[in-house]
C-alpha cells in the first residue's frame, strides 16, 4: 500500500502549504500586531481585554492577532502579557522598596499568592527571596 502513504504526505503538504499561505502577514497585519504589542506594554497593570475586542480595537481579527503575534514575537499574546509582567515586577523587587502585595498589584495581578507561583515557575524563586538576596547584595 505505498500508493496510501504518499497520498497522505501529499495531502499533508498540501495543508501545511495552506496554512502557511493563510497565516501570510501583510505590513498593514505586522502594523496592527506591532500596535497591540505595543498598547499591552503601556497597560501591563490592567486587564487585558478579550481578544476578539483587542483585534477590533486594532481594525483585524482575531485569527490575526493570535497567530500574526506568534509568527512576529515567538509566543501567544497570553504568555507575552504575563512574561512582561513579571520582568516589570523582578524590577521592581530588585530596585524598590514597594511592598510586594502592592507589586503584584502594579503589575497586573490580582492576587499575591497566584503572582508569586508566577514569579516561582518563571525565576525558580519567590520574590520574597529575591528582595531578600537583592537587600543582602546592596549591604
């Protein structure tokens, strides 16, 4: 049965092409998708809207956003939000005195025990510790 397997890997190519041909990107796509990156960075602190709200927003559509931000940045909109979130807060660990309940607050968290499983899972530490070594390092 050879004749089955390469009808397979053909029609496996052939799907593949067209999903590469759809999730193409235009400079008026990378524009908008640049502009969202970019509204999600000066609003780290609020929620981030719905995604379909987000593409409207921008003048796109939702597939756009999702994959466009993939294929631009290398990850989901989800996983940049939250990445950015916890750069701002080891910052402001590191460099602050801000009591960590409201980091986790400034940074868009709602609560301090799911911002420090966050940090935990991203840095392998607390913040709690990290504001301890960073107070040591400064004596």
């Amino acid at each position: 049965m050879p004749g089955k397997k390469n009808n397979k890997k053909a029609k496996k190519s052939l799907y593949a092409t067209k999903q590469n041909k759809d999730s193409r990107l235009n400079s008026s796509d990378i524009r908008k998708i640049r502009q969202i990156h970019d509204y999600i960075l000066k609003n780290l602190e609020k929620p981030l809207s719905p995604l379909i709200e987000l593409a409207h927003t921008f003048g796109t559509n939702e597939y756009k956003v999702k994959q466009g931000f993939k294929q631009l940045y290398g990850q989901t909109v989800f996983r940049f939000l939250i990445d950015e979130r916890l750069r701002k807060a080891s910052v402001l660990v590191q460099h602050s005195d801000i009591p960590l309940k409201e980091v986790a607050h400034i940074t868009g968290f709602i609560s301090v025990p799911h911002f420090s499983k966050a940090f935990k899972n991203k840095y392998g530490y607390t913040p709690r510790d990290l504001r301890k070594q960073s107070y040591k390092s400064s004596l």
